[in-house]
C-alpha cells in the first residue's frame, strides 16, 4: 500500500478516521531505524560512532523482530483479519515491513563491508579475513583456537540418533557440511558460537599488519572465522566439505495473564525460563552462497519459509561491532562529555556549613534538572540518597521501571530501610527484557525491609516519580521528584530526560494519592495537578487540543508544540487534524513512530513533524499550548501511544515556574531550529536531514544544550 498524495479541497467533508491519513506504525518504526543507519553512513560521524550506530541500528532490529514481526506472525497465525488504522491486514502488514527493510537490510551490509571496513583500516583498525593473513598470524590463531576454544565448542552432529539441536536465540552458528572419507554422501553439523569467548580476536602487537603510511592500533579477526579454519579438530577422520555462518532471531515477548496468576513474580519467573528457551524462530540471516540444501536442512528444521531468511554478504551479527567501539581510541569517537553538576546542587550536595542541603535547595524554587546535560547522580541520585540518611526523612516512595546492575538508587533506598525509615517501592516486573533484572532488584529490596509491590492488574506502571516525607518543626513536608527517564544512573548519561524536583503541597497530595492507588485499594479518580493515566490523561490532553482549535476558530492565535517519543494513538491523531483544519500551529518533536501525516492539503497543513537523531537519545516529553496567552507547559513519562494513555500508569505534571518554563521554551526553539540532527518529516513519512545553508553556522541539539550546561554549571542561582 501506497502513501495518498495530498488531498484537494472538496465539497464532501474529509472523513479524518479513513486509513489513508495514518501511517503503518511497524512502516515508520523502521523509518525510524533508517535515520539510525544513517547516524554510521554519515561522514560527519566519528568512525568508532558509525561503528555504535550500525550497532545499534542491528539491536534494535532484533528486538523488532521479537516483539513486532513476533506479534504480527501470531496474529496471521490466529487467523486475525482486522485491520490497523492504516487500513493493512497482518498479512499485508508483514509484505510491506520486509519490501521496506530488505533493501535497507542490505544498505547496511554492503556500507560496512564497502565502506567502513576500508576506513577502519586507513585508521589503524584491521577486521581481517582468513585469506588475508600470514603464516605467523595463522599459527597463532591455531594455538589459541586450541586452548582457548576448543575445550569450549561442542559440534553437534544431525542424523537419525542425533535430532537437530535446539538453536538459541540471537545465537551465531556454523552450519557444516561434512563427509568421511570414504564416503560420498554428506553430512550435517551444527557449531555455536560460543558467547562467553569474544567475539572478535585480537591478534598480539607483534603480528599486528603492515600498511605503509598507517599505523595499526588493532587487529583481529571474528571468532566464527578462527573455528571455521580449525574444524578438522573437531571432525577427525571427517572430510569438511563447506561451512556457513547462520544466526536466528525467535519471539521473545512474554504473555503473563496476570488475572489468573497468583504470583505475580512467579508467573513472570516461568515466562522468563520460557524466553530463555525462546518462541518460534521469526527470522534467519545466513551467509550469502550457502548451498541449496543446507538452506533446505535450516529452513525446514526451524519451520521458515523464503521471507523470514535474510541472506548476508560479509559478517553477521553487527550488533557486536559494540565490541570495536569500546577500543580505547577517543581520536575516533565524540568528544568526552561528562554531565555537570549544576552550581547550586555543588553546595548542596557538600552541605556546607550554611546548613545549604538539596531540601533547602527545593524549598527556595522547584529545581529542574536535564540529563545528561546535567549530571543525574549529582542531583536526582544525591535527592535520594540524602534522603535516606537525612533523620528527618520519615518515608521515601518510588516507582522503579528500569535501573542499572549496580544501581545507587536501589543502594539508598536499601539504607533507608536499614535507618528505620518507612520505604516503599513500586517494582515494575513487566518492563519488558528488564524482566529479570527487576526481579532481582525486588528480592534486595524485599530482604531489606523495603514495602515493595508490583503495580496494578493489567497495567505496566511506566511514570518515574518520588516522593520524601520529611519532618521539618511541626510541619510534615514532602518533597517530590517527577521526570521523564527512569533511576537508572548508565541510560541517564546516554538518553536525554528531564526532570523537577519541588515541595509544592498540591504534587506531594497528588503523589500520596497515587501511590496509595498503587500500593492499596484506592482508586483515585480525580487529582489536583497531575494527569494520570489511565484515569485522566487522555481526556486532559484532547481538552488542550481542542481548546487551541475554539481559540483558532474565533479568531485568535492556537499554538501547540509537542514532543514525545512516539506518536501512534488514532484519536490523538484526528484531533490533531481537526486542531489544524482550525488554524492551530502545530510543531510536534518525534524521535521515533509517528503515524500522523503532516502537510495534507485541508488536513494537516498546519502540522510539521520534526526527528531528532544523534548522540543521545530523545527520550523527554514536552507539551506546550498556548491557551490564549496563559501558556500551559507539561512534562511527563507518556508518549501518545494506546498503551501510555490507555494500559499504563503515567504522571504528567504542569510547570508552574516561570524560569522553569523559560527553560522549557527555549529548549523546543533548539530543537526546532536545529539544521544538524533534525529530520523533516514528509506526508508520505519520509524523512529529509535538515542541511545548514551556506554560510550558516551549524546548529545541533545536542551540542548546542552541552555548551548551555557547561555556562549554567558556572553560574550562580
């Protein structure tokens, strides 16, 4: 299916719910990863970064294939027939995404094996072939295939008495064909690549090549290459006729119904044992030439036919070109940005003899922070952790969606148990792939003394907020922290987040009561600040957006701007097509899925759609309406999708500090006006780099707000 072109004018009124005004949101998802792989196509990228990008770009394929094709595979399979807003059936669905990421697919592939192999090497870094080695390099690789890895790889051979092994997911294998030797007919084996070796094997300076004119810094070769040149180890008395290097990707969502479980954490325990098995195989890549039969043996074995096999030119498995990212050569990367602090936390986090600490600090104004501008340990983390040693912390209340292996958060919070104080923590066990690590963290927690619960029947609790009881004279104040990101100290230095610290008594009420909604039997229906979803966000926001379109209508001015990570919700959309039919100015900031068309003729002429894409990752949500003059500006965990509106607990809280909110503004005005990382998005849902004209100075987000940081960090509040 096609993109409509823009539509005239008619008398007939436009019908806003027909499919040809939304976007496939499985299509723009792998737009999305498109302007990914162009992040490691574009020359203004350090080299190590290109290497990250195709990376990432190759990560964030598997997890669409476990989650997304997963689903839709099901779906075909389950014989559903309805159709997604943009008018396609499963079936048509899973057509379009592999026609779409097909060419892509091989785009990646052939730049790397074209392009950036050839760079790597101008720069110092070898990733050699076999057939471009020497004798004295071979001889060293054997000797480390036989200690390091031959007593780690097991073949498995496939014949009547031994079926064909259970294959991994994710898991990068080697398909051999082999025969004796006084035997014509061949045989099959499987070899997995180990994962607990790495998986590209330096090679010593000593044997490191010589180029003229360039220096090596490193050198190795992939792991599958040193086994595949030492099968006759493995086959002894075999004759190895050829081998191939495949890698499967399987379904790994988990289905937990929760309203018959009694255990909650023992549900998803089993589910998790399941996934580690894994679901059906949903995709192959395999070396390019593998021959007709061992296509045949690997496609009927794992129940595949010819659209879920990806053939490869070169190397598989990009997404461990992490591995070569990691190499200690900064000359060939960004430039190191560590987070500021922010003046005012220096002193508070020092408590100096003014008795200045972070509760004062708050007391003064409500404080905004911006990661990973500036630094989360120094200021959300330091809130914390003051706050569990603090003697007149009373409780400490917070909701964990995701947080890192060796969280300080979960540290504090442990010791603010230890001290006596009254801690509860809402665990989110369904975030998905963190299943697991959250278990863990809520067993610490638990073993602690920490209250901890697992959120709602039927909801993922997705918002990140806190809340600190604390006893000052005779008064109870609570301080609370609401943001955009999650406590996790690693993705706050990577993801761009936002966040306000404040002892506003009107959010510390609105916080018990949703933390009571959480932890008990409440069910809160009406809240002083906040929106919550599923109770109130949706209605709240369709009233702005209506409200700018009556304001347009009369005749005055309707301005929205709005960033999110995705924007999916049918509703959401054809309220934002009736807003701009109304004469609202639309600017919408949206990282990843977008699935409103922006510019139709008599629809979305007054919508433009802009992506940013580099170094960071967008994951803050913004909403500004102007409101007649009165602006009103939110920040918050949801993105307009079904499931944030609808199946997920969310808070977004209005700003109500003017220096605050002036922050906020000029914040949209960068990403507005950026000509590096911003991306146009066409009514068709392509996507134009926004290029700076000549003689313009460039202008990129990210740069631009860490100067910002580092002026700020030396200013005095």
């Amino acid at each position: 299916m096609t993109a409509a072109p823009a539509t005239e004018k008619t008398d007939a009124p436009i019908q806003l719910d027909d499919p040809e005004w939304y976007l496939s949101r499985e299509l723009s998802w792998l737009e999305f990863n498109r302007r990914v792989l162009h992040e490691a196509m574009d020359d203004r990228t350090p080299l190590l970064e290109r290497l990250k990008f195709l990376s990432i770009f190759s990560s964030n394929l598997d997890e669409y294939f476990m989650v997304r094709v997963a689903a839709t595979k099901q779906q075909i399979e389950a014989n559903v027939s309805k159709r997604t807003p943009d008018g396609r059936t499963p079936s048509e669905q899973l057509l379009a995404i592999s026609e779409r990421l097909r060419p892509m697919f091989t785009q990646m592939h052939r730049y790397f094996n074209d392009e950036l192999l050839p760079q790597m090497q101008s720069n110092g870094i070898f990733l050699l072939k076999y057939d471009e080695l020497t004798n004295r390099q071979t001889a060293y690789l054997k000797e480390y295939f036989e200690e390091q890895v031959f007593p780690v790889i097991t073949p498995l051979a496939v014949d009547p008495g031994h079926p064909f092994p259970y294959i991994s997911n994710l898991s990068l294998n080697l398909a051999v064909v082999i025969r004796a030797k006084d035997d014509s007919e061949t045989r099959f084996a499987r070899i997995k690549v180990p994962k607990v070796l790495p998986r590209f094997v330096g090679l010593p300076e000593s044997l490191y090549p010589r180029r003229k004119g360039v220096t090596c810094l490193w050198a190795g070769v992939p792991m599958e290459q040193v086994i595949a040149h030492n099968l006759e180890a493995l086959f002894t008395g075999m004759v190895v006729e050829d081998y191939y290097a495949f890698r499967i990707t399987r379904n790994a969502d988990l289905s937990v119904e929760e309203d018959e479980a009694d255990d909650l954490m023992l549900a998803i325990e089993q589910e998790l044992r399941k996934r580690r098995l894994g679901g059906s195989v949903v995709r192959m890549e395999v070396e390019s030439g593998a021959s007709a039969d061992v296509h045949a043996t690997l496609m009927h074995e794992l129940k595949l036919v010819d659209k879920d096999v990806y053939e490869v030119e070169g190397l598989l498995g990009l997404v461990d070109l992490m591995d070569l990212f990691s190499l200690p050569l900064p000359e060939l990367k960004d430039v190191k940005w560590s987070p500021v602090v922010p003046r005012a936390w220096q002193s508070a986090n020092q408590r100096d003899s003014d008795g200045e600490d972070i509760f004062s600090l708050i007391r003064r104004h409500d404080r905004f922070v911006h990661h990973p501008y500036e630094s989360f340990s120094g200021t959300v983390q330091q809130f914390i952790t003051q706050a569990s040693q603090d003697d007149d912390v009373l409780a400490i209340k917070m909701t964990l969606y995701r947080t890192s292996g060796d969280s300080p958060i979960v540290n504090a919070l442990v010791s603010a148990a230890e001290n006596g104080k009254q801690v509860v923590v809402l665990v989110e066990l369904k975030a998905r792939f963190d299943e697991e690590n959250n278990i863990n963290w809520a067993r610490t927690l638990e073993r602690s003394g920490v209250h901890v619960v697992y959120g709602l029947v039927g909801l993922k609790t997705h918002t990140k907020v806190a809340l600190v009881v604390r006893r000052e004279g005779e008064l109870i104040r609570r301080y609370v922290h609401i943001g955009t990101g999650n406590y996790n100290p690693k993705t706050a230095r990577l993801y761009t987040d936002l966040g306000i610290l404040s002892c506003r008594e009107s959010l510390g009420t609105d916080l018990t009561d949703l933390f009571n909604s959480l932890t008990g039997y409440s069910r809160q229906q009406t809240y002083e600040e906040l929106l919550i979803a599923p109770v109130s966000l949706r209605d709240r926001m369709t009233e702005f957006i209506q409200r700018e379109a009556e304001h347009a209508k009369n005749g005055k001015k309707g301005r929205i701007v709005a960033k999110m990570n995705a924007l999916v919700d049918p509703a959401m959309i054809q309220t934002l097509y009736e807003a701009s039919q109304a004469g609202v100015e639309i600017d919408l900031i949206v990282r990843g899925i977008c699935c409103l068309r922006p510019g139709l003729k008599g629809i979305s002429d007054n919508i433009r759609v802009v992506s940013i894409i580099g170094r960071f990752l967008e994951h803050s949500r913004v909403f500004y309406f102007y409101n007649g003059g009165d602006e009103n500006y939110w920040i918050g965990s949801a993105d307009w999708m079904p499931r944030n509106l609808d199946r997920r607990v969310e808070a977004v809280m209005p700003v109500q500090d003017e220096g605050i909110r002036q922050e906020l503004s000029d914040f949209l005005q960068i990403c507005l006006n950026d000509n590096r990382q911003a991306w146009d998005m066409k009514a068709d849902g392509t996507y134009v780099q926004r290029q700076p004209q000549e003689g313009e100075a460039e202008r990129s987000t990210h740069e631009i707000l860490m100067k910002k940081a580092l002026k700020s960090a030396e200013s005095k509040l």
